[in-house]
C-alpha cells in the first residue's frame, strides 16, 4: 500500500472586511487571505478538498472581494506544477458550496463529488443573505438551475474553463472516513453541511483542515466565529468541536484563510507525507 | 372606556459600529442611536414596552457602547416629567431581554413582567456570544443568579435604583393581544424570543414598534438583519413579517435604534392618541 501524501494548491486571495472574518469583534479594515485546494493522493484514489474560487465569477458577479489569482494559482497551473491533470482526480469532496470553496468543481470532469447532504439541499434553496455565496454552481447546471429558479444571482456566463456535465454525487452526512485515514468531520453553522478534514499521514502529525468552521487562529482561540453564517450557535459548537478533534488526534490545525500561517506552509510541487 | 395613549420615553443613546447594525453590510463607523421606552396608558393597564439600559451597568461591564444618558433620561426622570411614578406601572413587556431593553426593568416594583418563554429560557442559558447582551438581570435575582451560574458576566455591583424582590412572571409564546388593541406580535431571530409591539389608537395610524427585529428603516428595506443575532434565518422572516404587518394594519413604523427617525417624533411629556 503507498503512503498517503497531501499538498496543498495556492488558489490565490481574496480580501473582505474584519466584521466578516470576526463576527460583531472586528475590527474593520480589509483582511486579504489565502484561499487554497487540498490534494491528497492516496491508495484509493485522488482525492481534492475544496476547489477555491473562480476568478471570472468572482470579477464579474461578486463586489468588493479584491480577489488575487495569477494563472498559475489556478487549478490547471497547480496541477501542471506537479506533473499532474485534473483527470486524474477521482472524488472531490466539498467542505461547503460556497464560491470560494466550489469554484473549481468544473475543473474535474471524472471525479465523485461528496458534498453534505443538508449543504446540497441548502444551495438549492438558498436564504436571502446566502445566495451570493451560493452563486458559483455551474460545475452543476441542474443545480445552478435550481438556485437560479429560487431567484438567486444571474448565471455567470459560459467561463474560460470547461462546465462538468451531470456531475455524479456521493452525499452525506454525519462523520464519514472516506478512504482509510482521511476523515470528514462535520462542522457546522458556517453552512448547512459543512466538513472539516482530517488526514493522517505515515511521516508527521495528523492535518485537520477547518474548513470556514475556523477561518484563522484567532477564530478558535477567542471562540469568535466568522460573520458568515446560517446557525451561530451550532458555529460555537464547531469551534468547540475543533478544538477537541486537534487534542484527541494531536493534530495541526489548517485554517481555511490565515494568511501569516498559508505563507509558512510547505505547498504545491511540495507535499506533506 | 379611556382612550389609549402612547407616550416615548427618551432613554439616552449608544454607539456602536454599522457592521453591527447592518450585518456583514457596514460600512464600518460608530452609529449612535437611540434607546427608548414606550409607555401605554391605557384602560386595562398602565404598560411600559421596553426599560431601555442601565448607565452604571454599561459603564461599569459593557466596554465600546459608548453610552450618553442624563438623569432626565433615566426612567424616574421620564415619569417625572409626566406626573407620574414608576410604582403606578402595572405590567412591563420586554421585547426580548438584552442589556438595552431590560436595564430599567428593576424600577417597577409592582408591574407583571411579560415575556416571550424561550426568551427567559435563553437568557438562563444564553450561547458564549450572547452573554454580554444577557448580563443585566439584576431586576429578578434568581433569573440572574442562574445566568451567573452558567458562566455568564460577574454581576453587577448594587445600582443606585431599588433591585425588585422576586417579579412575578406572565410567560408568553406565539402572538398575544396583552390589552384591547395592545397586540405582541413574535418576530424571532434577533434573540430567542423577540416581540414586536402594535398599539392602536383611536385619533391616528396603528404604531408600529420592531423592537430589535429592525434596529432601523435601511434594515427593512435592504432586507439586512442586524449583526447581534440568534438565528439570522428567522430574522428575515421577522423583517417579512413587520413589512406584512405594516401593509395589513396600514401602521406607521417605529424602529427601535434609528436617530433620525427618533428626533421627529413625539416623546414625554407629549403624548400620542
């Protein structure tokens, strides 16, 4: 059996208000972050955690988010650093349906799309102060078609990268371990159904990425959730959650937009194994 | 049968940032805004909707509220200028039990407190970012003491007002005509269990008051709720609601938190009929 190894794709940066990163705390003043794809190659398949944003969805339909992307912070050009296509990949598993963590799905057209089942369920029929959020969805047209029918944002035109058609799901709920030693961990309240990961490796410490559950350090360690959310209180339980997951795997945590912490981590052609 | 009356009883004022009264929206910046009391004479009682905040107690705990109140803006100091003593209340509603709605609850030594049932279990057992909003309960010793016992704020050093012995309690749930034409109306999602408040009034339009559910008139037409809340789902609901309302009793809009609207209307000793 070969060892699992992760590595993590720079999908480039996005900068939003304080407000929306530390819920009523602040302060204000713009927070530019990392947003980022997990690869984990593993015996029983390549698996992508999160896709990060589309940069032409992002120009287009989303103000004010000051998105960074060069081409080669894209998904094509991370994978080409490591010698890789997104063919290969054979399951991507969505911590939530945002549009900076789906906004790639269309890159991987052979690939088993795990999402939660509640999140899929919430996309379709979004609440008011979601559906900017939820705008990025044409990896899935019957799915962005259902959004668009619930009155969200105008489709996003036809973008440079190919659209998945009909795109085959796996969803779920609840804790599952989707192939051995990688672990999705429900964390919810950012969203309906939201996943955290957890990867043990052979070589280091078990990675346990928070997803938006903790979009930094500060987050968790003053119990401060992020401004977007559906359920607060079900927020603090993540956060709760988070930190007892870290003590019982003695794991690292990976926040999902710190920038002082992306920088000191070692990211694609490199992995962590 | 008297005619009802409504009386607005200025109450001083707080600041705090527009992404807390605009959630996620901002922009950023103090807001002051003001804090009131509506009090209702009325044929089957004299009401109070709403006791505003305490200024020892926001000054000694609640840092960054900044607040402005002058004794003639404290409750005895409103009565006063209407020839009448808080003894003479005989019920007091709160909206929902936050530092600036309850704070001058322990004035009314011989009012019955009517409250929304899932509002008193909450503030028994308030989430972590609620506990600050749930601190001043100094009026009902127990409800404190048991706030206090799940980890809440210290409490507050003895005021200069009277702490009321053991309030009695009318536990309410769902809509309730608490007097003839004096309707609470659930609007839910800012706390657990929020009330609007309708009066109406035989010389003009139904009144309207949101309480917390719209802090101000751009809450409700930008569909924004504020950034302090419970369950943001249920709290566009309560802004559909109070739109639905408005339209059905044709009523004029009282928000609770908006200065400019606050300075063209009537307040104490002048009286709405």
């Amino acid at each position: 059996m070969k060892p699992t190894r992760v590595c993590l794709l720079d999908g480039g940066s996005l900068a939003i208000d304080g407000y929306k990163v530390y819920w009523n705390r602040g302060p204000s003043g713009d927070i530019r972050f990392p947003v980022y794809s997990v690869l984990i190659d593993h015996e029983e398949g390549l698996f992508v955690y999160d896709t990060g944003y589309d940069l032409q969805h992002m120009q287009t339909y989303v103000s004010g988010d000051q998105p960074l992307q060069t081409l080669d912070q894209t998904l094509p050009g991370q994978f080409q650093k490591l010698g890789l296509v997104p063919e290969d990949v054979t399951h991507v598993i969505d911590s939530h349906l945002h549009i900076d963590h789906c906004g790639g799905n269309k890159h991987f057209p052979n690939a088993l799309f795990m999402v939660h089942e509640k999140e899929y369920a919430q996309a379709v029929n979004p609440e008011l102060f979601e559906r900017m959020s939820y705008s990025d969805l044409v990896y899935d047209p019957e799915l962005h078609g259902m959004n668009l029918e619930r009155g969200s944002v105008k489709p996003v035109a036809s973008g440079s990268a190919p659209v998945a058609v009909a795109p085959k799901y796996q969803f779920l709920s609840g804790d599952v371990e989707v192939a051995k030693g990688v672990k999705l961990l429900e964390t919810l309240g950012h969203s309906a159904g939201h996943y955290s990961l957890l990867v043990e490796l052979a070589g280091r410490r078990p990675m346990l990425f928070t997803g938006d559950a903790a979009m930094t350090p500060r987050n968790l360690e003053m119990m401060i959730i992020g401004g977007f959310h559906l359920d607060p209180a079900k927020g603090v339980r993540a956060l709760e959650r988070l930190k007892s997951l870290a003590a019982e795997y003695d794991a690292e945590l990976f926040y999902s937009h710190s920038m002082p912490e992306f920088e000191t981590w070692r990211k694609a052609p490199e992995w962590y194994e």
